[in-house]
C-alpha cells in the first residue's frame, strides 16, 4: 500500500514563465481574424446579430458603460418617463442602427468595407446595451416595434449596398449626421440632473460624429437632397412612434 509521503508530484515544465507557456499555446490555435466568409456564413451571422439584438443580448465591445461612474439622482415621476421615454427612442434608433450596418454588410463588395461595417455595427452594440439598461433602470420598456425597426433598416441597407460601397458609406455618414442632431434635441431635452441618461447621450455623441467621418474618408458620396429628405422623414416617424411604443 502506498504511503502519502511515497506519492510524489509530477514534474512541472521548466524554461518558460506562465506567460510565455499561454503565448506558444495560443500559437497552436486557429486565427479566425483573416477568415472570408461566404454569402451563407454572412447571412447566418446577420440572423443571430439580430436575434441578439431584438431579444437584448447583443455582443459588446471592451468599452465600460459611460453611466457607471456617474451619481445617480432622484427624479420626479414626470422626469423619470420623459428621460424612459427619450432612451427608449434611443434605444429603437440602434436597433434600426443595427439592421442599417447588417444589412450593408451583407451586400458591401470590398472586404475593407464590409470589415468598417461590422465593427461599426459592435460599437452600435454598445449604444443599444446602454440605453435598454438606462431604459429599465428608468422603469419603462423598450419599443414593442423593434422588430419592424430591424427589418426595415435592414432591408435598406441591403439595398444601398448593392447601389455600391459609395452610396453605402454616403448612406451611412448621412445616417450618423441625423442621429447626432437628434441625440442633442435629447440632450436639451433630459432633466439637467439626470447624469446616467447624459453621459450614456454624449458617449453615443462622440462615437456616432466619428462614424460618420470614417464613411466619408473611406470613400462615401454625398446624397442627394431628396434622399436626405425622405431619410429625415423616415427617422421622425420611428422617434414619434417609439415615444409611446
């Protein structure tokens, strides 16, 4: 019978730190980051970033939520729904952000764009975990339409990416201009004392300006007048319907 003091431990690899040991094992692994997917894998992967996205569950970048740090302040009843109100507005407009950027990926014809598109889309992510935490946090729900925001972006982004990556990146800084002129109508908007809502705006702020700045440097065109017209026209009709719904 073997005794406790004959039993002896397995000798453990020398020459290399623990740091290093990880480092040659992830070498042995695959590196996804240069895979080209095919149509079918394209369109697989738009299918579960927008089940993610309508069922609440998207995938987000590294980033930490802008309304961690900030002090959170009683708000009166009216305040509350005005500003629940407000980032469930937010909130449809990133789910529509979504599609626009799936869509568009699914029919850019350059890598490089498509490449833009998709970690576009991941930051949009962040925008939309934000704002249905804020949502809640505020007692109010997120738009019962997001399907149909979804869908429709989607299919417009489909479309202006078979119009060509030009139109497409065009089609996308126009987009990002709209969303900031509507995210400083919020910021004038929310009760001055609620800093989470706020800070969550003024991120969203920054990151939708250099979105639009990296579609027009990548090669986008500006539209036509009577398309930016129709898109202003388009967004009014989701903003008012998801004031309520």
């Amino acid at each position: 019978m073997q005794t406790l003091t004959s039993f002896t431990r397995p000798e453990q690899p020398t020459g290399h730190t623990c740091a290093e040991r990880a480092r040659l094992s992830n070498m042995n692994k695959p590196d996804d980051t240069n895979r080209q997917y095919s149509p079918v894998d394209q369109l697989l992967i738009g299918i579960d970033t927008g089940i993610r996205t309508l069922l609440g569950q998207p995938k987000i970048t590294e980033r930490s939520n802008p309304a961690q740090n900030q002090t959170g302040v009683e708000l009166s009843e009216a305040e509350r729904q005005l500003a629940g109100r407000l980032m469930r507005i937010n909130h449809a407009g990133e789910v529509a952000a979504q599609g626009l950027y799936q869509g568009q990926a699914l029919t850019a014809r350059l890598p490089q764009i498509r490449q833009q598109m998709e970690r576009a889309a991941l930051e949009e992510n962040d925008h939309l975990d934000w704002c249905e935490k804020r949502a809640k946090e505020l007692g109010t729900h997120v738009s019962a339409l997001n399907p149909v925001w979804y869908a429709g972006s989607a299919t417009i982004g489909a479309l202006a990416g078979l119009a060509g990556d030009k139109w497409s990146l065009g089609f996308v800084a126009e987009t990002e201009k709209q969303v900031v002129k509507h995210l400083e109508k919020h910021l004038g908007q929310l009760p001055e004392h609620d800093n989470k809502s706020r800070a969550i705006l003024e991120q969203m702020k920054k990151d939708e300006g250099r979105h639009a700045t990296v579609a027009l440097e990548a090669g986008g065109t500006e539209l036509p007048r009577p398309v930016k017209k129709l898109m202003g026209l388009t967004s009014k009709i989701m903003t008012r319907t998801a004031f309520w719904v």
